[in-house]
C-alpha cells in the first residue's frame, strides 16, 4: 500500500496535468495573431510538464523507497522485540531453576548437617 503522501503527490501531478492541458487549450483557441508565439508558449508549457513529471517521478520513487526501508526497520524491530521476548522467558526460566536448584542445595545441606 502506498503511503498517503505519495497519493496526494500523484493527486497533484494529475491536478497539474488537467490544469496545464486547459491552459494549452486556452492559449490555442484564444486566437493569437503570432502562431509562432502560441507555439513557443505552448513548448514552453510542454517543456515545463516534463520537467515536473521527472521532479514528480523522482519525488515519488525516493518516499516509495523510504516506505520499503521503514517496512523493512520495523519487520526488523518486530523480529528482535520477539526474540528479546523470548530471551527474557528463557532467563526467567533459568532464574526460577537456578533458585530452585539453591533450595534444594540448602535442602540437602541442612539434611547433611543434620546427619553429622
């Protein structure tokens, strides 16, 4: 799923390009006497749209991969919060033996002392 700035980006590239083909109908039907001045404009215009589409495109493609490589950091926060877990459960495991082990040495060495 893409992330809502590269939907409002792309919303505006389409706004723009809309927006530009209605100026270049504008200026074509507007009768200007120079058609070689309504050409220029118009190349203008056109040059213009492809500059954006390529400032648009590259805008697009950067935030598309910052979206893949915090995708990636927070699979990887995930994998280590899960093992974190587990280890934490391994050395309450370890800890609960480990003091039950000490009961039964102090156990077992009050019956020895008892014995003597």
């Amino acid at each position: 799923q893409l992330p809502s700035c590269v939907m409002e980006i792309s919303n505006s590239n389409s706004y723009l390009d809309t927006f530009e083909q209605k100026i270049i109908q504008h200026i074509r039907t507007a009768g200007i006497v120079n058609k070689s001045k309504e050409t220029s404009i118009v190349d203008e215009l056109l040059d213009f749209r492809r500059e954006r589409r390529k400032v648009f495109s590259a805008l697009i493609r950067d935030l598309n991969n910052q979206n893949e490589q915090l995708q990636k950091l927070s699979k990887d926060m995930e994998d280590r919060e899960i093992e974190n877990e587990s280890k934490k459960q391994e050395i309450q495991r370890i800890k609960l033996q480990h003091e039950k082990d000490l009961m039964d040495l102090k156990k077992k060495s009050a019956e020895e002392l008892q014995n003597l």
